[in-house]
C-alpha cells in the first residue's frame, strides 16, 4: 500500500451548484443515510454527508478500492476505522463551510473550527493554567483567535490518540514555542502538531504521529469526490 499522507480540504460554499443531495446520499451507507435524514439541522446534515464522502473518496484514491468495499466501523472510544484495512487510519472534520479530511498510515487527527465570539471563561474550565494564561497575556484583540488555536491543536491532539470523551481536555497542556510551533506536554517527540491556513475566519490543526506533514491542504471539489466514488 504506497500513499502519501494527506489533508484535504472541501469548500461547501464554493460547490453549492454541484450538491445534488438525492444523487450524493446514493453513496453512503443506509445506516448514514438514515441518521443524515433524522437530523433537523439541514446544514450539518450537509456537512456530515460530505464528509462521509470526501473519506471514501479519499480511501477509494489511497487503497485503489471501490466504494461499495469499504465498510466504516467503530471504535470503542468512537472512532471510525475501515473494516479489514491495516496501517491506513483517517480522520474528519467540519465547521461552516469547511469539510477537512486526512489520512496517512499512522494515526492523525484533524479539527477545523470556525471563529466566532466566544466567553474567554471557557477556557479556564477546559484548558489548562499555562493555556489559560497563554491565551489571556495575548492583545485583547487577538485573544479568541487564541482560543481557537488551543482548542483546535487539543482537540486534534486527542483525535489522534483516538481515545476521545475519555481524556480530559485540561488533563495535558498545549505549548506553543517562541517560533510558533505547537507541542504536546506530555508527549514531546512523539506527537507532532501542526496548523494550517485555509481561510481567516477558520482555525484548523492536525496532529500526525508522522513529522512528514503535507506542506498544504489539497482543495477539492464535489466532482474531484465523484470521479473516485463512481
């Protein structure tokens, strides 16, 4: 199995005239079908069916499979996986107009949050002291943007490690250096995170157990998504 690891980024906006949701859905599994049609919030319906897809698209590309091949399971802690697939691991992300998807052979987590107004106090309660204080020594101006860089390095962080409500959020620290670069308290050098620019108002981080990070995010599009699947 030869692949590169990858990130990749759906723009829902930019691809408004290409989403024919009765001919999408026809891809997914029926059990997804039947929780995307239960949800009352038609926007994240939207964005959990492109998601689903932009993962298999993503699969049927790296593995050289068929759609109708993969079978998604769950982990203990909730965490998909492919049925009878080793060494390929994935990982999922959506916010407003953003779907983002990454897969390598190790595993990653991903997340992409969209800045809006937030009460700095929630910080003091999931984070720990020193993000605490990071965040509150930064320009008034520039704090929630902050915020959203420490929750989305964490929540990729523990993504990655794949042992989701388990681990508390404020149980491990997120430092970031003089240069920039985030680390993980309690696993340094083993661990590697890492953030990407793809929008202003959006804050999205990885964190791979692979230092070889794509040097971008790949934009895709729905027919790059249908080519794969059909």
């Amino acid at each position: 199995m030869i692949f590169m690891f990858g990130i990749y980024g759906l723009n829902i906006e930019k691809n408004q005239d290409r989403l024919d949701i009765p001919r999408l859905v026809q891809y997914i599994s029926p059990g997804k079908q039947q929780r995307i049609n239960a949800l009352q919030d038609r926007q994240e319906a939207r964005r959990i069916l492109l998601g689903d897809l932009l993962i298999r698209s993503i699969a049927c590309r790296n593995l050289k499979v068929r759609n109708d091949e993969i079978q998604f399971q769950i982990s203990r802690y909730g965490k998909p996986y492919l049925e009878g697939v080793d060494d390929y691991c994935f990982n999922l992300s959506h916010s407003g107009r953003w779907v983002i998807g990454a897969a390598d052979r190790r595993p990653v987590g991903v997340d992409v949050e969209e800045i809006v107004p937030i009460e700095l106090d929630v910080a003091r309660h999931y984070f720990s002291a020193a993000e605490f204080a990071y965040i509150s020594n930064q320009p008034e101006s520039l704090r929630t943007a902050a915020f959203y860089d420490i929750w989305t390095l964490k929540e990729s962080y523990i993504k990655a490690l794949g042992c989701g409500l388990s681990k508390d959020l404020n149980s491990f620290t997120i430092n970031i250096t003089p240069d920039g670069k985030a680390v993980v308290s309690e696993s340094p050098g083993e661990v590697f995170l890492r953030q990407y620019e793809i929008d202003e108002k959006y804050r999205l981080s990885v964190c791979a157990f692979n230092i070889d990070f794509p040097d971008r995010i790949e934009i895709v599009d729905v027919n790059w998504i249908l080519e794969a699947l059909q």
